[in-house]
C-alpha cells in the first residue's frame, strides 16, 4: 500500500514540473529562463516513465530515459549557442530583440 502513495506523490511531482515548464516557457522573454523551463519538461518526462517503468515492473521506461536525457543533452548544447548568438547579434538575451529574425 505504501508503494501506491510514493508512485502517486512521484506522478504528482512530475506533473507539478511539467505544469511549471510549461509556465516558464509561455509567460518569461528570457531565453535562458525559457531553455530552463524545456528542461523541466523534460525531467518531468523522465519521471514520469520510471515511476510507470517501477510500477509495471519492467526496464522499457528506464531504457526511454537514457534516450530523453540524450536528447536534453543536445538540446542543451543547441540552444546555448543560440543563446550566443542572440547576445552578440542583439547585445540582450531577450527573445522580443530577436524579432529582427522574422521574415
């Protein structure tokens, strides 16, 4: 009976952060902020598909996780640099300078 509350309080947590993620990247103009937010969608993902992986008592959600952190892990890489590049171009990091870009 207690396995049922930890992975309910775990599926709690996790949408607790999508909701967060979610919130961060709809509502700030930084762009730092906003990659930040992306990443705690991620994480919510991930635990999400351990705690179903624990409760179902098989690998396939952790297996998953392994592929989500290597897809964080490139996005992390992709939008640093283009954080880069909005600071040299625009000289703020701030997603509304960079409507410049819009064609």
């Amino acid at each position: 009976m207690e396995t049922v509350n930890v992975n309910l309080l775990l599926q709690l947590t996790s949408a607790y952060l999508l909701v967060i993620g979610i919130v961060l990247v709809l509502l700030k103009r930084n762009t730092l902020v906003m990659l930040l937010g992306v990443e705690l969608c991620l994480n919510s993902a991930n635990l999400a598909l351990v705690t179903y992986s624990k409760m179902q008592q098989v690998l396939h959600g952790q297996l998953q996780v392994l592929f989500v952190i290597a897809i964080a892990a490139a996005e992390s890489a992709i939008g640093l640099s283009i954080v880069i590049n909005l600071y040299r171009n625009f000289g703020s990091i701030k997603s509304q300078n960079a409507q410049l870009l819009k064609g």
